[in-house]
C-alpha cells in the first residue's frame, strides 16, 4: 500500500503542544514541553528525593493543622499554556483556587512552585522555569539547592522575581504564604 508523501515541509521552528506531551512515552524520564521546546531529564538523585520528602513531611504536617490549600509532588503535570507543560518538584494551591487542579493536570498558575536544584537542571530551574514561572503568573517560586543547602523564596514582581527570603541549613525558613510555620533547614537537609 502506498503511502501519501507530503508536498511541503512546514517551514520555521516546530512547537509542540499539549497533545504531543499526552503522546510521549512512559519511560521513567522526565519529560516537559518549555514554550513548545521537549525538555528531558533524567530521574532525579536520591539525594534531591530525601530533601524533597523531608520537605514534604513539614509542609504535610502543617496542611493538616491549617488546611489553606494542597500540597502535590512531582510526577503531577502543571499546563501553564498549550505549550508550556511542567512538572515542578513539588506545587501549592490554595483553597480559593482549587478550581485550578483538575482531573488531568493543574491547569493554570499554582500559588507556588518549588524546584528542587539537581546538577542537570540547576540552569533551567534557575534561569529558564523561573522566567517561564514568572511570566505565567506564579506569584511564588522557591528553590531549594541540596548542594548549598540553602531556600530561596522569590516573589513575582512584574515579569519576574525579587529574592525575598533566604535561608541555609541550620537556619529557619519562614514564609507569609504559610502563617506560623518554621522550617529548620537543618532537618530538610538532614542525610
């Protein structure tokens, strides 16, 4: 059976969507779609999964004596346009704007999105997600670096962000966005 031969090839940069990002596969790795670009990483290191779950665990625990939003980790898709799907470490959305998590995806700016730094995706995170973050209109981004064991919260200002808390391993990181909680940075680094 013959098959059809296109008469012309699209011209200019290829953008893929969402409907590619549904299409590929299941592999393992981590797979995002960065203003129509294929971002792909690898899984993350043990390392930068134990800092993400002590985290986890202190965020958790505070959810549930004050229940103002949810708290989801990564694998959990975040559209933030047909072009830009992310997959951030770790996301938070309020209670008032839990129309924006749905069944397939948060479809829209999570109040915050925390990126956990690892060798491979130090640059992206800090530079390319954080003006993708910023430019769709999330109001908080946080980076955590294992490596200088340290939290940076950065609040959006216009079109970016203003570094407006910082802390390092034996410190304690406190943030609006979660009334009365402290975080001893020591036990989220703790190995």
């Amino acid at each position: 059976m013959a098959r059809a031969v296109r008469q012309s090839i699209p011209e200019g940069k290829i953008i893929l969507t969402y409907e590619d990002y549904c299409a590929l596969p299941n592999d393992g790795k981590r797979y995002e779609i960065l203003e129509g670009e294929l971002s792909v990483t690898p899984a993350p290191l043990i390392w930068h999964q134990e800092v993400l779950r002590n985290l986890v665990r202190v965020l958790d625990r505070y959810l549930e004596a004050h229940p103002i939003g949810k708290l989801l980790f990564a694998p959990v898709d975040v559209i933030l346009s047909r072009t830009t799907i992310v997959q951030p470490d770790l996301v938070f959305v309020r209670t008032a704007n839990y129309h924006l998590v749905t069944a397939r995806a948060i479809e829209g700016p999570p109040d915050l999105v925390l990126e956990v730094l690892s060798p491979s995706t130090t640059e992206t995170d800090r530079v390319t997600k954080a003006q993708i973050y910023a430019r769709s209109g999330v109001p908080h981004y946080w980076i955590v670096d294992p490596e200088g064991e340290s939290l940076q919260a950065y609040e959006r200002v216009g079109e970016g962000y203003r570094l407006s808390v910082q802390a390092r391993s034996g410190e304690a990181f406190q943030h609006a966005l979660f009334p009365k909680l402290s975080i001893h940075l020591g036990s989220i680094f703790a190995k």
